[in-house]
C-alpha cells in the first residue's frame, strides 16, 4: 500500500511545563482537504507549527511519503514541497503585491535550479508574467502595484496564499485563511480555495473556526480538544459525533 502523502504520528509537544499536544495522530492523503478544528488554546497553531517545521515535537513522528522529516526544518520542509500561510498575515509590506509575489516565484525558481541567488533587481520576462497571472487568479490586479501595507486586511491574506500557491505545493497548510474577514471576502476566499483544490494541484490542512468554510471545504475533519484527538473522520460523521458537539460543534453549529 502506498504510504500517505503526509503522516503525523504520536505527537507530543510541550510548552515548558505546559503539555499543548498530547498523543496527536494526523495523515493527509492525496487529494486530501483535511480542515483541523477545535476551542481557542486548543492546539491547532501548535500542530501547524509542528507539522510545518517551525516547531519541532518533544517526542513523535513526521514522514512525508514515507520518509522521516520529524527533524526536517522549515525551509527545507518548503522545498520538499509542504507551503503554509500564518494565522496572521506574513508579506513583505513595504514591497507592492507584484514585488511580493516577484519574491515567491524566484523562490520557486531558485529550489529548482538549486543555486542561491538573491532577488533580481529586474525579473526576467517569465517570472514577470508568471506573477502578473496569479495576482489575476488571487483578485490581486487592482492593487497590484501599491505599497501592501495600503492594502485592506482582505487582501493581504489573499496576497499571502498566493504567494504560498506560487511556490507549487504539494501540501497547502493555511492556519485560518479567513480569520478577520469581512463575510465577503471569505466568501472570496472560499471560492478560490475550492477553485484550486479542484484542479487537484495540491492537498490541504487548514485550520478554521467558521463552520460554513469547514463544511463547504472540508474532505476530512480532524477535532483538537485541550491538544487531544478527540474525533476524526468524514464531515458528516464529525457533525453528528456526540462528544465533538459536546465541546465545541454545539455551540457552533447552532449559530452556523
Ligand atoms: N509560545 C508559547 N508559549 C507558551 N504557551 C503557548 C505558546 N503558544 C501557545 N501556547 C499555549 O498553547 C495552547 C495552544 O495554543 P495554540 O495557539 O496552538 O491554540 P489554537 O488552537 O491555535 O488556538 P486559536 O483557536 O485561538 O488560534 C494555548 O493554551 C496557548 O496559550
Ligand atoms: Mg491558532
């Protein structure tokens, strides 16, 4: 049997004397959209962290088709193919969206010519046109060319998955794609998320607390509960899980 694309196993993660995940296990399979979801402080950054190599786990196992990266960091982790976005937006906010994105698709680039190179003062051509595409896919155009700190939060974090899309993924991990936006913009979101699962380019592990992203998105559902598994499984079966409404999808879905 073909290894999953990504398997977490017995993860356990302290802070000090604060144990935050505790026993977590977690796979994502091709094609996967695995959305975790969970109470505030329920560990959901931490496992994103954890399993993105920003973090390293005090004991447990990371394998990306089979192979051990539990002790792989971050950078590297990005070019064996697992993109991420952060809960609150990270880009360049001095540089223009075009700029930023000039940034991601030299990234690409140099992990497949393998050479360091520092950032172009002109990008050729292709990459120029490559960046110009996306913006148009992420709904970039208009504002292309401002400072980004200008731009409205909306936006940004739309900038900062466009910039992880161009780095070519195999694994997407977004941490709250829509935290703090306006309905519209989520709904903006949503579509495009979906847009790009569809093409089936990448697989994807998402964090997110609205429920109308989780069950419009979401292939798999994982429930983080104080840092424990608490119910993992198909959207429905997750909504009509006893426990999971107990301590958290009560509450949510019946303001959903
Ligand atoms: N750097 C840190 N040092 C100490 N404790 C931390 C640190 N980061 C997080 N924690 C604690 O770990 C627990 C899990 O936090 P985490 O951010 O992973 O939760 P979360 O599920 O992402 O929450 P939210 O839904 O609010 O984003 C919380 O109790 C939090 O206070
Ligand atoms: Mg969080």
């Amino acid at each position: 049997m073909k290894s999953p694309l990504l398997e977490a196993t017995a993860l356990e993660k302290s802070y000090g004397r604060i144990s935050v995940l505790k026993n977590v296990d977690l796979t994502i399979d091709r094609g996967e959209a695995h959305i975790v979801i969970g109470p505030n402080g329920a560990g959901k950054t931490t496992l994103f962290k954890v399993l993105s190599g920003e973090l390293f786990p005090g004991s447990g196992a990371i394998r990306l088709e089979g192979q051990d990266i539990t002790n792989v960091p971050d950078w590297q982790r990005v070019r064996m193919g697992i993109g991420r976005t952060f809960q609150s937006a990270r880009v360049f906010s001095d540089l223009t969206p075009f700029e930023n994105m000039i940034v991601a698709v030299e990234a690409r680039a140099r992990t497949r010519g393998g050479l360091l190179q520092l950032l172009s003062i002109r990008p050729n051509a292709e990459n120029r046109d490559a960046a110009r595409v996306i913006l148009r896919d992420f709904l970039l155009e208009t504002v292309a060319d401002r400072p980004t700190r200008t731009l409205s939060h909306g936006d940004k974090k739309r900038l900062e998955l466009a910039m992880a899309v161009a780095g070519k993924p195999r694994i997407l991990m977004l941490d709250e794609p829509t935290a703090g936006m306006a309905p519209a913009d989520r709904h903006k979101c949503i579509e495009l998320i979906g847009r790009l699962l569809a093409k089936g380019d990448f697989s994807l592990l998402l964090t997110e607390h609205d429920m109308e992203v989780v069950f419009g998105l979401a292939t798999r559902i994982t429930v983080l509960n104080y840092g424990e598994v608490i119910a993992s499984g198909a959207p429905q079966d997750i909504r009509s899980n006893a426990r999971v409404r107990e301590v958290y999808l009560g509450h949510e879905l019946a303001t959903a």
